[in-house]
C-alpha cells in the first residue's frame, strides 16, 4: 500500500492581490532603495553610503593623513562587518577607485600598492595593497565628534553610522560621481576646487545668483587626465543651468620636429575614464585596416606621464588634419555625459543646477557649523559648572573629605550642604583622593 499525500492546510490570512499590483509595489521598493542607498550620491557629502562607510571606518581604525598605511583586507573587513553587508570585492572595488589619481580629481584614499593605472590594468589583492586617508577625505571627516551630524543604527543595531559627514570640502562637485539606478542615472563631472570655493563665496554673498553668473568663476570641469573640452561656452552654459547635457572633451597634443622638415604628433593628455590600452589597441586596428591612411606609424612611450608618438605618412600631410580624422574615428575625442541627478536633504532625487548644487552644500555646511558651535558652547557651559564645583570644594576642603568619608551616600548630602548641582557633585567624587586633597 503507497504512502498518502496529504496537502499542508491552507495558510490563514491568505489574500487575492492582482499581480500587477503585487509587482509594483515591490519593484517600487528595489527601486527606491536602489537609487537611495547605491547609486546617487548625497548633495551634501557628495558620497554615495558604500564610500561614506570606506571613510568612516577608515577614521575608526585611525587611519588618518600621515598614520601608518594599513591592509586594505583589513580596511574592507570592518566596512563589511560594521556597516554595509555586501560582497567584499564589491567593496575593495570602490576603495580603489578613491584612491586612483586618474580617476578622482582629488582622491580620498592614499594608497600604497598597485591600485590599477590609466590602461585599465586592476588593482592587486587587497591582502597586498594598503591604505590610509588623504587631507581632503580629513576635511570631509572633520567635526563628526562635535554632534556635527545625526547618527543611525547600523545593519544589525550593534553599532551606529553617521547619515552624512560634515563635508568641509565642495565634494560632489569638485569628484564628481557616476551611477546607474533604476530608471534614473547620474553622470557629474569633477571640478576645480578653488573655483568651486570662488564661486561659493560669490554665492553666499549673491544667494540668488544663477548658474549662468557662477560660470564666471566655475569655467568648466576639470578632469584629472586633463584634456581639452570643444564645447561651445552657449552649450556648457545650458548643461550647467539645466544640470542635464554633454560635454566633447579632445585629447591634448604637440607637434615636434624631428629635423629635416620631418615631424612627429605626440599626445600627452586623453579623455577622462578612457583606458589608454584601449585606445592604443583601437589605433592599431585601423591602422591595420588601412583606415588612416595619414598615419605612418604609432607607439607608446608612456612612463609616469602619457605620451603616444604618431608618426605622419609624409612630411607633407597637414597635422591638423591628420588629427580630425583621428578625433573622429577614435576615443581621442570623447562625449562625456553631465546628468546632475542627486539627492537633495538626503531622500529627494532631483536633477540640479550648478547654482542649485553649491547652495544645498551651503546651506548644509551652515547647519553644521550652527551644530558644532553649539556643541562646544555646551562643552564649555560643562567644564565652567564642574569648575564651580571645583571651587566649592577647595574652600570648603576639610568638611568634603569628612562628609565622602563619614557618609555612606556622600552624593545628596553635598549637594544639599553646598547647593551643588548633580554635575558638580558627580565631578567632586570622581576625582581621586589624592587630586582632591591637592586643591
């Protein structure tokens, strides 16, 4: 006789939902925690939460400009164990990339190792690379111990994280940032630093200003690889006021004499995020292929620095030329997005303006300088009601010491013999004896 089946009863609070609403309502949460907590970076810090944790936990393990370097294995440890429960590799990933010169206008990771170059070569394992902070993620840091900004439990409520860092350094723009979410994207040049802080003082002087009037000072972005941006002034006025465009960006180049009326073009500057191998490998086809039929030959001397030699066909061939048809044909010449989509106050995501975006950070920086003030204001409120105490105790020394020694609750009976206040009794009995009978 076979063995009866029997079903399992049907659950209890079983309900019909249409499945299209069922699905809505659970892509909207991916999607919401997508664009929230990965890819869009917070106007304030200019950090999405992955590098906001990085930092963090770098500063627990006081990993500060000038400390000792330590393993980036470690440093990925504590972010994945603290704060962010994500696959590792995704993780060290995002620490490279803050620590290459090539790809940060102003890294906030100062590494020791390889971290990858400009050909697209990865970064070693993160059990050989080190790791410490640089001045410019110190400036973001600064002020988190003075109540500068509110806190939130982690992951699994064992420890706390800060929402955002105090930001004393124009990040989001001055770095940029990159990210796909769902439905939505943001592509953010970097910057120059000083004319984001020119501008900045312009506008704390102009609030109303608009992006158009800030461009006296902001003239474009600065990308770290350099490079050459062909862009009409009317067309980057209109990205930076919409917060929305593109920007052509041409690779810088030379022309040298070789002698006898020979010549050589030598590049020394390409496009930002284009990887140099690449771009080599790209020329070698067409030249192959026999599409340049200007270009003779071509090498890479590259060192620290760039430098890629294009030898003409002949001493006749025109090098401005001869470039148009490279900038046309290859990455030398590339269209870099701007799509200004951050979140503003830290939950709205919304495509902003130049002016827009530096005054958010102020308005932030405002904040934090307000918080910070009153903290220490509050520190030195402490520290002149403990001294009060203090100085109760010194003039009235011989009956403190009898009243701790004879008193079994010593606490009420010197706040009511002295009218001393719960700080400054608290203050009095925590210190040693022989520091009491120093006053």
């Amino acid at each position: 006789m076979g063995k009866q089946l029997i079903p399992p009863p049907p659950p209890g609070n079983l309900q019909d939902v249409p499945l299209r609403d069922a699905l809505e309502e659970r892509y909207l949460a991916y999607a919401l925690s997508t664009i929230m907590n990965r890819a869009l970076p917070d106007a304030r810090d200019g950090l999405k939460p992955v590098h906001r944790r990085l930092l963090y936990a770098m500063r627990q393990l006081r990993l500060d400009p000038g400390a000792a370097f330590k393993k980036s294995a470690r440093v990925v440890g504590d972010v994945i164990g603290k704060f962010h429960p994500h696959g590792d590799q995704s993780v060290y990933d995002a620490l490279v990339r803050l620590a290459q010169d090539f790809a940060q206008r102003y890294p906030l990771i100062d590494g020791q190792g390889n971290f990858g170059n400009i050909d697209g070569d990865s970064a070693a394992a993160m059990r050989y690379t080190e790791a410490r902070l640089t001045e410019v993620a110190r400036l973001l840091i600064d002020g988190i111990d003075e109540d500068a900004v509110d806190f939130r439990p982690t992951y699994d409520g064992s420890e706390s994280e800060p929402i955002v860092l105090p930001g004393a350094f124009p990040n989001l723009l001055a770095n940029g940032s990159q990210g796909i979410a769902v439905g939505m994207a943001t592509a953010i040049t970097p910057h120059n630093a000083a004319e984001l802080c020119d501008a900045a003082l312009f506008l704390i002087d102009n609030p109303n200003a608009r992006s158009k009037t800030l461009l006296k000072y902001v003239l474009g972005p600065d990308f770290p690889t350099g490079g050459i941006i062909v862009e009409p002034r009317e067309a980057i006025a209109e990205a930076y006021t919409t917060g929305r465009g593109s920007l052509r960006v041409r690779a810088r180049w030379t022309k040298e004499e070789t002698g006898r009326g020979t010549y050589q073009i030598v590049i020394t500057e390409i496009p930002w995020l284009v990887q140099k191998s690449r771009l080599v490998e790209r020329l070698a086809e067409l030249l192959n292929e026999k599409k340049l039929p200007l270009v003779a030959d071509l090498r890479d001397e590259s060192a620290e620095d760039v430098r890629l030699v294009i030898e003409p066909r002949a001493r006749t061939v025109d090098a401005e030329l001869l470039m148009e048809s490279l900038f046309k044909l290859t990455e030398l010449e590339s269209r870099i997005p701007l799509n200004m989509n951050v979140l503003l106050k830290g939950r709205i995501p919304r495509v902003v303006g130049l002016a827009e975006a530096l005054r958010e950070w102020l308005d932030y920086r405002r904040d934090v300088l307000q918080r910070r003030a009153r903290f220490r204001l509050r520190e030195i409120e402490h520290r002149v009601e403990v001294l009060g105490g203090y100085l109760v105790a010194y003039l009235n020394l011989d009956r403190v010491i009898k009243i701790i020694r004879t008193e079994d609750e010593p606490k009420p009976v010197l706040i009511k013999a002295f009218k001393l206040t719960e700080v400054q009794a608290d203050a009095i009995l925590n210190m040693r004896l022989r520091n009491l009978r120093k006053l």
